[in-house]
C-alpha cells in the first residue's frame, strides 16, 4: 500500500470512531466506562483536516465547541490545541463556542509579544514565504496526529483482547 491509501484508510477507520457520539473515548487506568476523549477528539479534527475530510471534522468540531470548556480551561496544552482544531477546520479560535480561545490560552502564560491584527499587511519576510509552506506544515503535523491516533486505536484494541483472554 500506499502512504495515500494507509492514510485513507487510518481517516475512514477515525471518521467510524467518532460517529457514534461524536468524539473519541479513553477507558482511563482504573476506570470501570470510558469517558470522552477531549483531547484526541481534537486532534482527530486536525487529522481528518488533513486527510481532505473536512466534513467528518464538523461533528466532533460542534462537540468540542459545546462540551470542551470545563477540560480546557487554564489548560495550555489544551487550550492550544482546539486552537488549531478550530483554525484547521475553517472555525474561529477567538469565537469557539462562546470563548475566545486565544484569549484564554494568552492568560495562561507571560505577556504574549503583539501579533499583527487580521488583515493587516504582510511583513517582507512573511510576503517572501509562501502559502506552500504553511500547507505542507498542516500535512506533516496533520499525517502525525492521524499515525498517533492509529498507533492509539491498535494498542487500545490489542490491549483489551489480552485482557479478555
């Protein structure tokens, strides 16, 4: 196979998992049910993204929207990732089920250094750099994120077989 068709078939096999509830699960050590998957939903917006399957992202990205404030909040790592969920979905990371998420993720650290507002012309060096640049990046973190999600989802599924027998 190809990497095309290994990552087809990783988007296909992700687009099932979420299509029951919307978002992804973990059965957390201990734990008697599985709980949502903040998270991995999250980045499973972001890898479907990637894998051209922008309308499979639109679910899990509504319920992130509507159920991912309590998880994310003074949570940086969180809180930046559904920043690029939203942004690699086309959403607004500053409007995301009525949060300002860059607000947010800016009051969990030092002083953020000013960022040009939307629209505001382009420095030289960023007028030099093509938009090719900023697509390969979301490829390369977009084919990450899928190859950990699988990786995830194997392990998962072998653990719980062992554990059955």
């Amino acid at each position: 196979r190809t990497p095309e068709e290994a990552a087809s078939g990783a988007a296909a096999y992700l687009t099932g998992l979420l299509e029951k509830d919307g978002h992804l699960t973990s059965l957390a050590p201990g734990a008697d049910e599985p709980v949502p998957d903040h998270s991995n939903t999250a980045e499973a917006v972001i890898a479907l993204v990637a894998a051209g399957r922008p309308e499979a992202a639109e679910a899990p990205l509504a319920w992130l929207e509507k159920n991912s404030a309590e998880w994310a909040a003074d949570n940086p790592a969180g809180l930046g990732t559904l920043v690029l969920a939203a942004h690699a979905a086309g959403g607004d990371p500053r409007s995301f089920g009525g949060t300002d998420l860059v607000k947010e993720l800016n009051a969990t650290g030092p002083e953020p250094e000013s960022v040009p507002a939307a629209g505001a012309d382009a420095s030289e060096e960023g007028e030099k750099s093509g938009s090719g640049d900023v697509s390969v990046l979301w490829w390369i973190l977009g084919a990450g994120v899928l190859a950990g999600l699988v990786a995830g989802a194997v392990l998962m599924l072998t653990a719980g077989r062992r554990k059955r027998s």
